[in-house]
C-alpha cells in the first residue's frame, strides 16, 4: 500500500527513481574504490611506522601490571625515568651504556570486565583477544599465578597451574578467545624461547597449557632476574619475562578501611620494586653482545584494582623504534587498533611479538583482533612525552564517574522539557489558575521561551564534543570545570542561533542546530575523533570499544543531525517548486555524509551506511515528489545492504593488520564466525535493555508520542486549532505542513535512520535514544517557531506554492 506522500506524474517519477537508482550505483562503486585505493592514506590515523618487521634480533617482552604513566618519577621509578631520557633524581647524567630511542604509550587493559587482573592481561597476551580469569565474585582479590611445578631440570616440559580453570573461563565469554595461540606459534616453528617468571608461563603455553620453551621461575631479586635475562639473551630470540604486579591492598571483610595513605604507600613501594625488575631487564639488554639488534617491550598488561586506568608501556628496538630519531626519543607508541598517538592495547602484543619474530604465518589470521605496534612522530621529546600520556590518562579517568550522571541529567531535563510543553498543550490555559492567566496575557514569551530551551537542549551534544577542545580535566574540580563549559558553549549555540531571523525561515533551528552538530563531528572524525576521545558522549578509551571514526552514538548524532540540516535546506527549494534541486541536495549530503561515516579510513562504522543510505535515498525521493510503494522502499533497502558490503569487502581487501572492525566481520564471515558475531551483539543489545538510562529516555518517548502527540493531532484537525486555540490565533496547526513541507519526510527519514541503527548496532535501543534527545527538543523549538510567526501573521493562511509544491496534509 503506498504511503500517503507527494506525488507527480508518473513519467517524471520514473525519470527521477532511474537517476537516484544510477546515483545510488555510482556511489557503491565509487566508495568501494575509495575504501580498496585511498584508506591507508587516511588522515585519520596517526603516521605509525612500518613496525615490527620480521628480525633476526632477539624480542623481549617484559610484562607487568597496575603501573600507570602517573606512577614515573625520578624517586619512584629511576630506570624507567632515565629510560625516557630523564636527569636521573641525584642530577647526574645518564650512563652511555643507556638505552636511548624508548617510545613511551598508554596501554588500555580492558579485557573482559571492568578491571584487569594480572592473569587477564597474560592471557589477552596468550590469546590475541579478549580473555579472563574467572569472575572476581568467585575469589576476594585477583588470583596470583604460580611458575610451573613439573618442569624437568632443564626448565622445559612444564604446565601452567589452573589452565583448565582459564580455558574453562575463556569458553564461558563472548570474545571467542583461543588460549595458547602465542604458544602454539613459537612451539610450531621450534622459535628458541625463554620464559621468566609465572605470567611469561601463561604467555607462551600452549592450547593444552604446556609452556613452549624453557621456563625459568620468577627470580627472588633484581639481580637474580639481570642473570636469568643475559642468559636467555645467549640462547633464545623470544624472552618473555614477568617483572611482578602492583596490586593495591584492600581491606578483607570485618577489618577496618585502608586510609588512603596506606594505600598509596604500598602502591608506590610495589611500584618501585616492578621498576627495579624492568631496570634489571634494561640492563641485561644493554649489556648483551646483540643489544643494537635487540627489540624490547615493556607494558603493563592489568590494573591494580577495581578501577580501570589507563596503564604504562615502553618501546624501543628495531621492530618497534623504526620512526624517527632515536637518539632524539621524539616519538610515541601507536597501534592501528587505536589510531591514537601513544596509545595500545593489550591484545595488540601478540601481533606484535609473532610479526617481529617472522612466525605470524603460523597464527590463524582470524586468531586475532589487534594490530602491530609501531611509533609515531611527537612533539615532545624526552620526559616531556610522558607529560602529554600522564595528560590521556588524567583525562580518561576524569571523565568515567562523571558520564552516567551526565546521561540522567540530560534526560531529566528533556522530560522536564516535554512535561512543561505536555501541561501547556493539553490544558486550556484557563484551567491553570495564575499560571495559565499569565500564559495567556504573555504567549509571545512562551513560545520564545519553548524556542530557546528546544535549541539549548538540543545543543547539549555537540556542547560537550567541543567542550573536550578545552582541558577541564587538569583543573582542581574537574566536574564543575567541565559543566561550566558545556554550559558556555550552549549559551552561545543557543544565542547565534536566536538571532536568526525566524519568519523567514520556519526550520531554521533544525538548520543551525543539525548544521553545528553534523559540522563539528565531520571534522572531529577527519582529523581522527580527538574531541570524541573521552567526552561525555564521545568514545572511551577504558571501555575499549571504538578509539576513532564514529561510534554507535556519533551515528545517532551524525545521522540525525544531518537529516535536520538537510531539511532546513531543501524546505524553501521545495516551496519554491524546485524538487530536482531539493532531491540534488539530498543526494549530495547523503552520500557526503555515508562517505564520512562508512569509509574505513574515516568513520569506520559498519552498522552506518545502511541506515545512511536507505534514509537519505527515501528522503530524496520524497523531496522529489515521488510516492513511495512498497517496491521502492524494499529497492532502496537493499541499495543499502550493496553499499555496506561495498564498504565492508573494501576493507577485508587490505592487508589484515591495516582492516578496521569492518573487514575482521568480513574475515569472521568467511571463517564461519558469523553466528557468534549475531549472539554477541543480541547478547549486548539484551544487555542495554536493563539500562536504566535506556528505560528513562524508553518513558520519555512514550510521554511525547502519548501525552503531546494526542492534543498536537487534535490541533491539527481542529479548524481553529483546537486546544492550541490561546496561542495559534484561531490557525488550524495543519498549516505547519504547508510552511514546512520537509518536516514530515525528514521526521520519517530520522526514524528510518535510527531504526535501521536499533537493528544492526550492538548499542540497539541507546541509539534512537541518543537521536531522540537531539531531535525532539529541535522539533519542539521547530513547532514553538511556528507558532510564533502564525502569532505574528494573525493566523494569515499559508504561503502561496509554486507549481509542483505539496499541498498540506
């Protein structure tokens, strides 16, 4: 049955349906190029350095936990500090046997949960994927690994105690981890490996838990760990060492609460005798006959306690340090997974270690989900790097307390919002006492009023984006800094658009508040989404899901915001009769916008161009004046689902360490992945519904289509404007139809949008429920407007339509 839209005749309906199928066609083939040809080029990603090439140098990897970029200091940690290049705490100048050209990062350590335990972190290094340790709830504290009791005299033939109990952990998650992968590699090529305390024994065990190589038990003193290290050097290529954990101490049931000082003071003595164990390590590696051949990486793969932090991690060596001067130290860390300057992950080490090594042809190509580590160009140089990390972290972690109050907040005041304009339009003023004696002696202000809190909350998101342009995070009370500035920055968006001239114009406040939105997250995602990182609606680097290009949210808001835009602009083309030029411009933001979203070097996101492109290709046939059937709209769907797989296969074509999560869905569909794919994201989409942030923003749609959505129909029915009567000037509401006849295609087309990215996101109901707080507040602002200029006409009919314009509905 065909929708109730616009229609021509039916011959320039044909024309204009075969030229939007040929411009739909061209696009597929046109992004399918650019994603095969043009990615690698992206500006979106930092210019890592061709990493971790195959050598016949040895690799150490030196692993730890709970050390965090804040905890290095001359005092505290005098190896690492002079391994940045620092003065050393007695002023004296570093020995010329000292490493130079260290890169230093951040690590995120999100694996499973919310926090990481030391075994986590090793069995992330083991796996290549996401992997844990049973539950927390099962055991008080993170359980501690032992070395291996059954090793024969020579350090080999060893199990790691509890591997059943991991494997049977690994097999209960969702991450679809293989423990031993590293391993199985090193024990498949016969790679000469050593193995230094009980975390490097789950490191390289294989899938049945036996340790690869020789082992060798955690030493009892630094000194003890310098030997063990110079003599692996001597005889293995792969050394894998575990320098301790920071564990800070937490009182046990019934005992009395750890002070603060007590806490921190076993943390920075923890901390100082990891150090000494790296400093050890460092040393050995100096010392070694292969030094200058020699690639080193230390990082800590755990938190040390519940709360997630971002952690330390440090480079150098020929398969890590091949960016820039070395002697100089002006690079950082980087990895393709993050495409974030100084920052890794946990599961990047393994693709690192294997590809260094020249035995990643050994590990199954879907075995893995990170992506080499390399460097990249800094700024700074020396200790003056470790400023701009200690900066990341500070301001990831400043953040994380604050984002689920912020979400309350904000939904709370959109309720607010509704409720006041739900009391206004469903009761006659007459019946609300002094209130509504003074609604109807000044309607002019409350309609001005509704028009500028609509924009102010509508402008709340791309606040808190620029806000992050601002470093709130370093002041003494970060969470007033931060709602301080938001709330700057929307007084301001609010103001400029308030002086828009509004009769001219009745969707301007769609215009100006979709235009800074769309705007503001085009070049965020551009210039590699700095502004998303770590703000309140942006992108979490401790959550560990998206670091780059537009995550579930930013397509809610990208999405939604461009449709606005895109109406405000079309609506006179389309009043003025001009739907060739309406549906242009359509096209043209559509594609612009499902480029910037889809692209793998840009947005990366998998789950957007569906949504993108079926809502902008309707939205251009309705512009056009074309009906919509049934046929059409099922045409334009699967339009979508070609420009996805275009997206998609252009991925999967590059190289497997340059493909975002776009061509890894490729790869799991080809390896017959797909079923776990769909349970994990049904599984996460269940997992949503008990948000109580998604059960709130579920109430407030439900107030706004029942309570405001009956007496706003009943008004545009009424001759006269029915309840709406005290502040239309006698105007049926129906006339909004004929001053904005996009309203309605654009309303439709956010839906379709939004609905399509309920349907394939894992994010599920949070992304129409992040549209929906951008749009309804702007639709409100847009109907408030309205109402004015009908105020302002005395209910004068609508305007004049020039031939092919739509009639009111």
């Amino acid at each position: 049955m065909p929708l109730d839209l616009p229609a021509t005749t039916s011959a320039r309906s044909r024309r204009l349906l075969r030229r939007t199928t040929a411009l739909v066609a061209s696009v597929t083939v046109a992004i399918g190029l650019a994603g095969a040809v043009g990615a690698s080029t992206a500006t979106a990603a930092p210019e890592v350095a061709s990493a971790a090439s195959a050598s016949d140098g040895p690799f150490v990897l030196v692993g730890t936990g709970g050390v965090q970029p804040e905890d290095v200091s001359p005092t505290t940690t005098p190896n690492i500090w002079k391994a940045l290049g620092g003065t050393p705490a007695d002023g004296s100048a570093p020995a010329a046997d000292d490493l130079v050209g260290v890169a230093p990062g951040v690590n995120v350590v999100r694996t499973v949960r919310s926090s990481t335990c030391p075994v986590d972190g090793w069995l992330a290094v083991s796996s290549g994927r996401r992997a844990g340790d049973i539950a927390p709830h099962t055991q008080p504290t993170c359980r501690v690994p032992d070395d291996p009791t059954d090793s024969s005299s020579d350090g080999t033939g060893g199990t790691v105690p509890d591997w059943a109990e991991y494997q049977d952990a690994v097999a209960h998650q969702s991450f679809d981890a293989t423990l031993g992968v590293l391993g199985d590699a090193v024990q498949a090529t016969g790679l000469a490996t050593t193995s230094i305390g009980p975390g490097a024994a789950i490191a390289v065990a294989t899938k049945d838990g036996k340790v690869a190589g020789t082992h060798v038990d955690a030493p009892s003193d630094a000194a003890g760990l310098k030997n063990a290290v110079s003599t692996a050097l001597g005889t293995s290529r792969l050394v894998v060492v575990d320098a301790g954990a920071v564990l800070d101490p937490a009182a046990q049931p019934g005992e009395e609460p750890l002070t603060a000082e007590e806490v921190a003071a076993s943390h920075a003595k923890q901390v100082k005798a990891v150090d000494a164990n790296v400093g050890a390590v460092l040393a050995a590696v100096t010392a070694s006959s292969r030094a200058s051949d020699t690639s080193v990486l230390v990082a800590s793969l755990a938190d040390s306690n519940r709360t997630s932090h971002l952690q330390l991690a440090l480079g150098t060596g020929p398969a890590i340090s091949t960016h820039g001067d070395a002697a100089g130290g002006h690079t950082v860390l980087a990895a393709g997974s993050t495409r974030q300057p100084g920052m890794i992950q946990d599961t990047d080490v393994l693709p690192t270690v294997v590809e260094a090594l020249g035995i990643d042809a050994s590990v199954p190509e879907s075995a893995t989900v990170g992506t080499t580590i390399g460097t990249t160009r800094s700024d700074a140089s020396g200790t003056d790097r470790l400023d701009g990390l200690v900066d990341v972290s500070k301001h990831a972690s400043a953040v994380k307390p604050l984002i689920a109050n912020f979400y309350l907040l904000l939904i709370l005041a959109n309720l607010a919002l509704y409720a006041f304009a739900t009391v206004v339009l469903r009761l006659d003023a007459k019946r609300l006492g002094a209130v509504g004696r003074w609604l109807r002696e000044n309607p002019s202000g409350v309609l001005k009023g509704l028009v500028a809190v609509g924009i102010a909350l509508g402008s709340i998101p791309v606040a808190t984006t620029l806000a992050n342009a601002v470093p709130w995070w370093r002041s003494g009370a970060p969470a007033w800094t931060l709602a301080g500035v938001v709330i700057a920055l929307d007084v301001v968006i609010t103001a400029v658009a308030m002086l828009v001239p509004w009769r001219r114009a009745p969707l301007w406040p769609f215009g100006v508040v979709g235009g800074v939105t769309a705007v503001v997250l085009a070049i965020d995602v551009l210039g590699g989404a700095p502004l998303q990182l770590s703000g309140l609606m942006g992108t979490q680097p401790l959550v560990a899901g998206r670091f780059y290009g537009i995550n579930n949210t930013s397509y809610a808001l990208f999405g939604t915001a461009c449709v606005m835009v895109t109406v405000a602009l079309v609506n006179p083309l389309v009043l003025r009769g001009r739907r060739k030029a309406a549906a242009g411009v359509v096209a043209v933001v559509g594609v612009v916008a499902t480029a910037l979203d889809g692209l793998p070097s840009i947005g990366a996101d998998f789950g957007g161009p569906p949504g993108l492109v079926a809502g902008f290709a309707l939205l251009a046939l309705m512009a056009a004046g074309i009906r919509l059937t049934w046929q059409r709209v099922v045409g334009v769907l699967g339009a979508a689902v070609v420009v996805v797989v275009a997206f998609a296969v252009a991925d999967w074509l590059r190289p497997p360490d340059e493909r975002t999560h776009l061509g890894r869905f490729v790869d799991d569909v080809l390896h017959g992945e797909l079923w776990h794919v769909i349970q994990r994201k049904l599984a996460q989409n269940l997992d949503n519904l008990n948000n109580n942030l998604t059960l709130v923003a579920l109430a407030g749609l439900l107030v706004v289509v029942y309570v405001l959505g009956r007496p706003l129909r009943g008004a545009l029915a009424h001759p006269a404007g029915g309840p709406l009567e005290w502040i239309t000037t006698d105007a049926p509401l129906s006339q909004l139809t004929a001053y904005a006849p996009m309203l309605r295609p654009g309303i439709i087309t956010t839906g379709v949008i939004l609905g399509i990215g309920f349907l394939v996101n894992d994010s599920g109901i949070l992304v129409p429920a992040t549209g929906i707080v951008l749009a309804l507040p702007v639709l409100l602002a847009v109907y408030a407007n309205w109402l004015r200029d009908v105020r302002a006409r005395g209910g004068a009919a609508a305007p004049r339509r020039r031939s092919g314009a739509p009639a009111a509905h």
